[in-house]
C-alpha cells in the first residue's frame, strides 16, 4: 500500500510552530518511502476561520520548503481539502450512523446538559451522557445534534511512537458527531477525512493521543479500513513547562522566525531534534540527512522545551556554512537601505557574529542613518584626532585601515579597546560595532572622516 499522510491545520490564528513541526514528521515518512503528503484544511469552525490565516498556513510551509502532494491550492484525487467544503459527506455519513442505529438525534439544550454534569460532580462520579435523547427524547423539539453510540469494550492500536494502545471505551460517553448548526465536530470530520482520502498513517501531536478511540469506533461503525498506524509526537514545551500557547508564547509564532531571520533549513534542523534523538553526536543534518536517518524508534516521549539558546546556535552554524554571495542574497530583504555591493562587502564581518539576519541590522544601520555625534572628553577627542590623521591618507579597504589604526594605537599609549571604542561609538553611535576597520571601510571615506572630525569640532 502506498503511504499516505496529512497534516490538518485550523485557520484560526497565526501559523504555530506545531504545524511546522508536525509537517516535518508527515513530510519525513513520506520522503523516506515514496508516500504521499496532503495538506487538509479544518475549517469547520465558522466564527472563528479567516482566509488570511489559510493563507499563512500556505506561506509558512513553502517558506519551510515542506511542500504538499495534495491541497486545497494544488487540487488532487479526494478533493476538495477544505473541511468547510465537504458538509454534504459529513451529513450524509451521519445519516448512515442513524440509519444502522449506531448513532441518535439529541435534542438536550446546553442548560440540561450542564445540569447532568453537575449531578455528576455532585455525586463524584466521571461524567457520560445519560442517553436521555436515545431511551425517552423530549417531544416537540426540532432542534438537534446528532451523538454517536459507543459500542463500548476495549479501543486498540499501534502507535509507532508509544507501542500499542489500549482505552476502555466503557469510560466514553456517546458524543457529539454533528452540531446543531449542521457542521462537524472534529471528532468526526477527521476520521471521516482520513478514511475517505486512504490516509495510512496518522501522525499528530501528543495531545490528540486521547481523541484516537473516539475516532477508531467511527471508523470501524462506518465500516472503513482503519490506518495502519498512528503516531502521536511529543509536544512543543515553552521554557516554563507549559505547552506552547499562541496566547502566552511569542514563539509559538512560526512567521517570527522568518522575521528574526532564522533560516528555514536550519529551523527544521532544530524542530526535528525537538522531538527526536538521533543516537549519534551528530547535531546538524541536511534536510536528505533527516530523511534518511528519522525514525520513530527515536522518538522521545516526553515534551520537548523550546530552546532559544540551541536555535541560535543551530541558525548561526548555518549562517557560516553558506557561501558569501548567497548570504548577501539572503540578507538583501533585512537592509533595503543597502545595495548589494555593500552588503557583499560586509559579509566576511557579520557572518561569524551574526546567530540570526536581522542582527545585520543593528551592524550596518549607521550606513544610512547619521547617528548623534557624542560629547567626547579631551584626551578621547585627542585620540580621535590620532585616528583621523592616521587614516587620511591610507587606500579605504579594510587590511590597510586596520594596519594603519594598529600603528595609532601603539603611538597613543593605550590599549585597543580605549582607542577604538570612542571611534565606534562616534561612526555607529553604538559601543558595540563590526571590527572597527570593517565599521570604517564600509562608510565611503569622505562620511566616515567627517564623522570623526565633527566629534572633534563640536559646535559651540
């Protein structure tokens, strides 16, 4: 049987760093065996769906180069692949469950419901639904969802993360397939989607391990041949433990990153690590190195927390394995103030101190923004003065800057840092700037002098 996988993201918010990560896994098993990869969109909750967040789902993952087989933009065999766009098979598959009296209208209203689990808190008892709708239905109601009937017993399945699964399906209460609105719920949509397009591997997030045997027992009453596996991957923790929330974690954000300026290559690098041991040192793996080494025996089962510190090591040991033309290229989007001459000529200096691009930013913005000019102590200005006549007349690249400096600094009786700190803090108004002889060479000479002499000339 040919693989078949699926990711299926909400269009409710940003794109998450769960997505991503859970695409990777998807888009990794495929690779390896030749399989398919399908890009689902569940879009059934109507208040909250925006097409613009559909739109990043897309952006993100291109952006990641881990491009779908089958989507709602690219068409396919079991089109359409918008949840929104398929009501009529969820209805109809519905009124299949009611037919074969596996599933039953419910005409409670939420004030009876609440009511019911109430009484069970009362009694300190799990809730279930009393099957009020299915033995004794109030009658003149036309209002109704449609619940499915647990057939109770044992729900089993492999999971290739955690082994094989066992839930008493005895504990599970007959739940809610259709709402009264008419539209899905994910616990049926999903299955009913996976069943129809021939997914054969469910592979997710930790937290949808639970909706696994409610979804197995639709499969099975609906008379589909279940997946061949399911793998549940370990969740995305924040550094305080709690799983990763669009709300409370601005790195749940997956267009942060490309605004940051992590690369995408070296962010799936991180991702899959998050989640997966390789059992080797080995740290940095080319996208086909990925593809050939993951495997799910590796997978941890624990949550992973997010670590910045490793990411930015992980970016900037990428950063410094590209060619220097090619991160000029990608840096051109960070400094439009710049032309890409002057971008090339500052990159042998940013790229072993830069661990993401936008820092290329903070490096290079005194090339077009003139920065105040600060108040400079007398034996400072002196010094400042030492540089100004020491670069005058010295070819404006950066070797001969830096000798003609070094001979300054050695005349001026203090140490490097003394004499070159006041000079950064003059040409980039910052204390901290790329070696001074790069800081220099990248200003056409006449802006870098008149800098250095207008902090020596104050006016009154």
């Amino acid at each position: 049987m040919s693989v078949r996988v699926r990711i299926a993201p909400s269009p409710t918010g940003f794109a998450h760093l769960g997505t991503a990560s859970t695409a990777l896994y998807n888009v990794l098993f495929a690779r390896q065996r030749g399989g398919t990869f399908v890009l689902r969109i569940d879009d059934t909750d109507i208040e909250r769906n925006r097409p613009e967040y559909e739109l990043l789902i897309y952006e993100s993952l291109r952006w990641l180069d881990l491009g779908w087989d089958e989507g709602p933009d690219r068409g396919g065999p079991h089109q359409p692949y918008r949840q929104s766009e398929r009501l009529d098979q969820y209805r109809e598959q519905a009124e299949r469950l009611l037919t074969d009296g596996k599933a039953y209208r419910c005409y409670c209203t939420p004030e009876e419901l609440e009511a019911e689990r109430k009484q069970a808190q009362l009694e300190k008892r799990p809730y279930k639904y009393s099957r009020r709708c299915l033995t004794n239905p109030p009658a003149g109601r036309a209002v109704s969802a449609v619940r499915f009937k647990v057939p109770g017993g044992e729900v089993t399945f492999t999971d290739m993360v955690r082994g094989e699964m066992k839930f008493d399906a005895d504990l599970i209460g007959d739940f809610i397939i259709i709402k009264s609105d008419g539209y899905p719920t994910y616990q049926f949509a999903s299955p009913v989607d996976d069943a129809v397009m021939k997914i054969t591997h469910v592979i997710r997030g930790e937290e949808h391990l639970s909706n696994t045997p409610y979804q197995l027992m639709l499969i099975d009453a609906l008379g589909y041949e279940r997946p061949i596996a399911y793998a549940h991957m370990p969740l995305i923790l924040a550094h305080d433990g709690a799983k990763l929330s669009k709300r409370r974690h601005p790195e749940a954000n997956l267009i942060l990153f490309r605004e940051q300026g992590y690369l995408p290559e070296a962010l799936l690098n991180y991702l899959a690590l998050l989640g997966w041991n390789p059992g080797t040192p080995q740290e940095l793996f080319t996208f086909d190195e990925l593809v050939q080494k993951f495997s799910f025996e590796r997978v941890q089962h624990a949550g992973a927390r997010f670590d910045w510190e490793k990411l930015n090591w992980i970016n900037g040991e990428y950063i410094r394995t590209l060619d220097d033309s090619e991160l000029a290229r990608r840096l051109q989007s960070f400094l439009p103030n710049l032309d890409v001459a002057t971008i090339e000529r500052a990159i042998p200096a940013l790229k072993t101190r830069m661990h993401k691009l936008a820092q290329a930013v903070d490096y290079l913005d005194y090339l077009w923004s003139d920065p105040t000019p600060p108040v400079l102590e007398p034996d400072t200005s002196e010094r400042v003065r030492a540089a100004i006549d020491a670069l005058k007349d010295v070819s404006w690249e950066p070797a001969a800057i830096e000798a003609a400096l070094e001979k300054a600094v050695q005349q001026s009786g203090v140490g490097k840092g003394k004499f070159y700190t006041p000079l950064r803090d003059v040409l980039t108004g910052k204390k901290v700037s790329l070696p001074i002889h790069y800081t220099l060479a990248l200003l056409p000479r006449e802006i870098a002098l008149f800098r250095l002499q207008r902090a020596t000339n104050p006016p009154d």
